[in-house]
C-alpha cells in the first residue's frame, strides 16, 4: 500500500499488544484516567494469528520494509520526477486488492476474513465513510513528500497521537487529563520547535501534511466508533478497504492528475512501480507476523528505532538536513510518544 498505509496499521497493533498509518495505546486498567485503546488506522483491534516467527527476526523485516517504503516513494517522486501521489496511492490499493484475493485462494493468511460479516448497512455506513478518510490521509501525506524531507515528515507524524486526543476531547468521547494534558504539551512542544528549526520550511508542504494528520486521526477515531468489535489483521482490513478507496481515488484522479501519469509511465517504466508495490505489500505481510511477535513496550521501542532510522536514512540518502533544534525538538516529541504508548503498562 502507498507511504505509511502499512506502518500505521503497525504503530496502533503494537499498541494494543498487537497495531497503523501510524501509535501504541493499550488497555488501561480499570479505574484508570488513561484513554481507552483506539483500534488501528485501517482495521480494528486484530487477533494474534497463529503462525509466529521469532521476534528476533520479524521486527527487522518490518523496520527494513516499512523504512523502505517510505524512501522508495520519495525515490519515485523527486529523483525518478513521478510527482503523481494521487496515480501511486491508486495503483498500490489496486495493486493489494488483487494481492489480498490471490492470497486468500492460496495461503491461509486471511482465514481472519471469514470471520468479519459486514452487512450492507455496515457496509454503507462504516466501511465506506472510513474509506473516504482513508483515502484522503494516503493521498494527502504522499502528496506532502513533493514538497517536505523524509525526516521533516516524520518529525510531523508524531502530532497524530495529540490530534486523535484534540477530536476525542472536542466530542466528549474521552474526558481529559493530566497525565494527558503533559504528554499532549510535550508533543507539541517538540513538533513546534522541530518545525522552527527546519532549514527548508514550506508552508503549502506543511499544510498538506497537517491535513493528512488530521483526516488521519479523525479515521481512527471514526474506527473506534463505528467499527468497534470487528476484529481484522492487516491484510484482512486490506483486503476490505484497499477495493474501496481503489475506486474512490480513481474517481478522484481525472480531476487531480487526469492523464498526465500515464504519459510518464514509459519513463517510470512498470518494473519500477510493480517493484514498488510489491514492497508495501510485503510490508502487511510482515504486520500479520509482527501483530503476535513481542511485548506492546518492545514494539514500541522498534517503532521509535524505526522513526529514527528513518531520519537518519533521509540524510544519508537524500541529503536532507536538520538542525540542531530539530533533534532537540523530536527527542522531546519521541518523549511523549513513549509515555503516550505505555503510560497505562
């Protein structure tokens, strides 16, 4: 799937012990003034499937294809100059769509889907509204690679858990707190000060990106309402959403890109973009193995490792810089993210 469609299931699986994309959040014990766990970005809270590889071995995969993902993208938009988010998200749902069926007939993988019976007004009233965030945070964010560094976007990603917090508090589904009210200060804190020391600051990029967050987190707050109960793995709520907003951004495309990526496609060239595909799609696989693999708290450090390779990478690889005030800044947001992700543990 396209950017960070993947790694989000992962971030909110690891959360429940399990979950992305993106956050970790777990059970709270009973009494407790922390918020109830939000379900994943693109399934809710999912089983622990019954093959499981050794963590040892999984969370490297995962981190090497979720970062890879990512700077592959980046690749295709602004050194191969394939500046077409709405056609790329397109093609890599297109893409999962038929590789989640194909799975289903071969593998045991999405034996999960069997046990999901969504009716038609579930169907109309749930799946659908949620496709529509869905496909609006994917295009969004992979439309914010045109304009901002790898390491700049990623710095802004960790506003998500904050803005899911911001919804939740606004409509009364979640009553704030202290303990919450820090962390949301730190998050924010850290994300305005690595905003202010980007050397490379734009305004529309920035933009583009806080509306991904935003259709985002009102995505996963959306799930937790409507879709509470349902239970699917990653591939499994691939296989349900990935149909759907398909056909949403191909209704989209005329009047975004129209035929413009076609023309270029030659240049591209389709191994290049198979090649792409099948790495985002190699990367829900890897969450089906991942979900049951280790501790919420060992996930959550992977994840943060993750994050931070990924910078890291986005310098080495790009040349992005940062300054000194964007570390400090993200090392303050990664601080509340932690706390955000185990405060109930």
């Amino acid at each position: 799937m396209s950017l960070s469609a993947s790694e989000k299931f992962i971030e909110k699986t690891r959360g429940n012990d399990n979950e992305n994309a993106h956050f970790l959040n777990v059970h709270p014990k009973e009494g407790s003034d922390l918020p109830s766990p939000l379900p994943s970005p693109i399934s809710t809270p999912a089983s622990k499937p019954k093959a499981k590889v050794s963590t040892a071995f999984i969370i490297p995969v995962w981190i090497t294809l979720s970062s890879a993902v990512i700077i592959y993208n980046n690749y295709l938009y602004n050194t191969l100059n394939f500046k077409y988010p709405v056609f790329l998200v397109t093609f890599h749902l297109g893409f999962a769509a038929i590789g989640t069926r194909v799975l289903q007939r071969t593998t045991h993988l999405l034996d999960g889907a069997n046990d999901v019976h969504l009716t038609k007004e579930t169907f109309i009233r749930s799946i659908l509204p949620i496709g529509l965030l869905f496909s609006a945070s994917l295009i969004l964010s992979n439309t914010a690679y045109l304009y901002l560094s790898v390491a700049y976007i990623q710095m802004l990603k960790a506003f998500t858990p904050v803005a899911i917090l911001l919804i939740s508090w606004t409509f009364r589904i979640q009553e704030p707190n202290r303990k919450l009210a820090v962390i949301v200060f730190m998050i924010s804190s850290g994300v305005a000060l690595a905003s202010h020391g980007e050397l490379h600051f734009n305004l529309v990029g920035f933009l583009t990106q806080a509306a991904a967050v935003a259709f985002e987190a009102s995505r996963l707050v959306m799930i937790q309402l409507l879709l509470h109960g349902l239970k699917m793995d990653p591939l499994v709520s691939l296989h349900y959403y990935a149909p759907v907003c398909a056909l949403i951004n191909l209704a989209i495309l005329p009047f975004t890109e129209g035929l413009a990526p076609f023309y270029e496609l030659a240049s591209v060239g389709p191994l290049v973009l198979i090649s792409n595909a099948s790495v985002a799609f190699l990367l829900n696989i890897a969450a089906v193995f991942l979900v049951g693999a280790g501790s919420g708290l060992v996930l959550t450090l992977a994840g943060v490792f993750k994050d931070i390779l990924l910078i890291t990478g986005s310098v080495l690889i790009f040349g992005s810089p940062i300054a000194p005030l964007q570390i400090f800044g993200y090392s303050i947001a990664l601080g509340g993210l932690i706390m955000y992700k185990t405060a109930s543990k």
